[in-house]
C-alpha cells in the first residue's frame, strides 16, 4: 500500500487536537438535550460552526505539507540540448531544432499538427503534481505503459497444491483459473492560454508554468472519473461498477453492507454497521486498509459514538483523521448520503484499484486561434478501474 506522508505545520496538529475536544464538548452537551427534549437551535448551531472550523483546519494542514512538497519554480542551470529545441518550439514555434532528434523521441510523424511529445521531464512533472492533488493517485495503484490498453491477467482460483514426503508420490495438482484484465487509456486535455510576454520572459520556466496550470483542470477530471466514471473515454470509477450485497458478492462486482435506514445512518447502534464494512474484505486487504468518503460525510461520521461513548472519529499527530483506527481520504466526488447511497467505501485501494498513464504529454502550440493569445493544448492519455473486487467494499444507505 502506498502510504501519504503529510507533515502537519508545526503546532497544526495540536491545535487540531483542541478543536476536536472543543466539538466533542459541544456535541455531547447537544446530546444532553436531545435526550432531555430540550433540542437547542443555538446548540445545533455552535456543533456545526465548530465542525467547519474542524474541516478547515484539518485543510490546512494538508494544504501548508502539499505547499512544502511542491518543486521550485527556478529553472535548472544545466539545460540540455534537447530542452533547448524544446523551449524554443514553446516560445517561438521554431520545431527545425526538433527534426534534429529521433522521431520516437520528441514527435509522431513529421506532421506538427499532431503536436509533439514533451520531454520526459515534462511528463514526470505533470504526473509529480497529479500525486499531489489527486488522493486517488495517493492511495492506488499506478502504472505507467507505453501501450493504449493496459492488459493484466489475474487468478481468479487459486492454484493446486499439497503436502508430499521427501521422496513421496506428487499427484498432478490443478492450474489456476486465469481471466485477462483491460484498462484502455483515454485522452485527456486543457487548452492553455499564454500571453507572448509572458513567452518571451526567460526567466519563466515554461514546463513549470505548463505542469502547473493543467494540474487542477487534468485533476479535476481524474477525480470524479475514478470514483463514479463510466469507462467511455474516461476511467472507469470503482463505483460505476454492479453492486451486490456482501453475502452474495461474485468476482466482478463490488460488495456492500446496508446502514438498516434509508438515506441515514441507523438510529440506534450506527457504528456497529461500519464495522461489519471492515470486517467485510478478508483479513489480507484489511492490513491496508482505509475509508473514503467526501466532506460532508466525514462531518456526519465526526459525531458518531461507539457503546461505550467514545467518538469513532479521531484526529492523529500527523494532521489527518482516523475512523474505528482506519484512515480516511476524503474524495470530494464521493456521493452525499442520500437514499441507497454508497457515501462510505472501504478496502485496500493500492491493491483494489488500478490507474494507468500512457507515457508521454503532447503538446501543440497554436498563436492563431485566439490572437493575440498563444494556445496550447496539452493532453496525455489516462486510465483506470477495478483491479480486485474483493479488496474493497461499499456502505450502502439503505434498509436492503
């Protein structure tokens, strides 16, 4: 599994220490007087100002490690002579010091329509920031192909074995059923726009400027189609794929377990339902495990007790948040919970779900579309879905 490894602003995480106390102290004494028939509207209101402030604080300690991650903007003294032709393509057009290089190696073709594949270093940094922004990049699987699809074979039964003596008879044991995956990649693009001063400043590093205006917009994208994409030209989310009951999940389907209460949490034991979506995937995918589900539902779970009253919900030293001792990502394009939902989902992502990026970023610069502006439309090919349906589970929203 790959593991996020955020560093928390000094004194970021005690102060996320103290604002977790201060909304138990208030949830409980809004509990108080629910049970009492004495629901308080300014109560309601003080739990929930406090569990904002909680989120925001929590965001911004992941935003000060992500800042502290992030490359400098100076550019590197020792320019190759490769990433000279190419800067002089992106600041004047100029591709005769490209037609130098081997075609595999910067273009497709002779025809600069088609634009020209970047540097290497183009493509390692667009993919660097992708890691930074993109939680699904931070907790599964990502492979890099040189190919449009993306073919893995699996086992789906295991293979014949047994126990023999030294010099004992071997009977002839049973091979394993095989079935072959496919995750074909799909064209994703932005068009950017730049200003020719803004070319003509050598002190601008144009693969920096480059990687990080298409890293929001290609995040963006990737966020919501791993999570609910239909595989047509995009990545096929782990949630668009058929659901089943755990009790009677098959290969090929992802399994869930029901809260007991259409569109909420059940009334009385809630917990008791998200530990059966723990213990739902075999003990091999719960070692790393965690819990995804977006903001809103992280503030719903926030309040949630176990028998013995103790909040499931826990802020840890590092900034983040664990539930019932799990991690949580929070995945914006997680759906609210709402009638037979699927808000909460569970598993070892880094061995549940598969991204695959095609290598290279093409680039092709156009000054004539949108004068006085130069265009550049970058895209790079991207996809993904489930690669093991028994790593991870739903919760559904649901009484069936």
């Amino acid at each position: 599994m790959r593991k996020e490894t955020k560093a928390a602003p000094p004194g970021a995480a005690d102060a996320l220490m103290r604002a977790f106390e201060e909304f138990k102290s208030a949830n409980d004494e809004r509990l108080t007087a629910i049970e009492r028939s004495r629901a308080d509207v300014l109560l309601e209101e003080k739990v929930d100002r406090i569990d904002r402030a909680l989120a925001e604080q929590k965001t911004m300690i992941e935003r000060g490690a992500l800042a502290g991650r992030r490359p400098g903007l100076a550019a590197d003294p020792a320019v190759s002579e490769q990433k000279t032709a190419w800067s002089a393509y992106l600041r004047r057009g100029d591709i005769s010091a490209l037609t130098q290089f081997e075609a595999k190696a910067l273009s497709v073709g002779s025809d600069a329509d088609g634009g020209y594949i970047a540097p290497p270093e183009l493509d390692r940094m667009i993919e660097s920031r992708l890691r930074q922004v993109s939680p699904m990049r931070a907790i599964a699987t990502v492979r890099t192909t040189g190919a449009n699809v993306f073919k893995k074979p699996i086992s789906l039964t295991a293979a014949g074995s047994g126990w023999a003596a030294e010099t004992g008879a071997r009977t002839q044991t049973t091979s394993p059923t095989l079935a072959l995956l496919e995750f074909p990649t799909a064209e994703l693009y932005a068009n950017l726009a730049a200003t020719q001063t803004l070319l003509d400043d050598s002190f601008v590093n144009l693969e920096e400027w480059i990687a990080g205006e298409v890293e929001e917009a290609f995040a963006g994208q990737e966020r919501a189609a791993f999570v609910s994409g239909d595989g047509d030209d995009k990545p096929r989310g782990f949630l668009d794929y058929d659901k089943v009951a755990e009790g009677s999940h098959v290969w090929g389907k992802i399994g869930y377990v029901v809260t007991g209460a259409d569109g909420a949490f059940a009334a009385t034991n809630p917990v008791d339902k998200v530990i059966d979506l723990i213990y739902a995937p075999k003990a091999q995918y719960r070692q790393g495990a965690r819990f995804v589900m977006n903001r809103k539902t992280v503030s719903a779970v926030r309040k949630l007790k176990d028998g013995d009253g103790r909040y499931v919900w826990e802020p840890n030293d590092a900034g983040g948040a664990t539930l019932l001792g799990y991690p949580i990502t929070e995945l914006e394009d997680m759906p609210d919970i709402g009638t037979d939902s699927f808000s909460i989902a569970f598993g070892d992502f880094a061995r549940g779900y598969l991204i695959v990026d095609r290598a290279g970023v093409r680039v092709l610069r156009d000054p004539y579309s949108a004068k006085p502006y130069v265009l550049f439309y970058v895209t790079k090919r991207v996809g993904g879905g489930v690669q093991n349906f028994d790593a991870i589970k739903a919760l559904k929203f649901g009484d069936t």
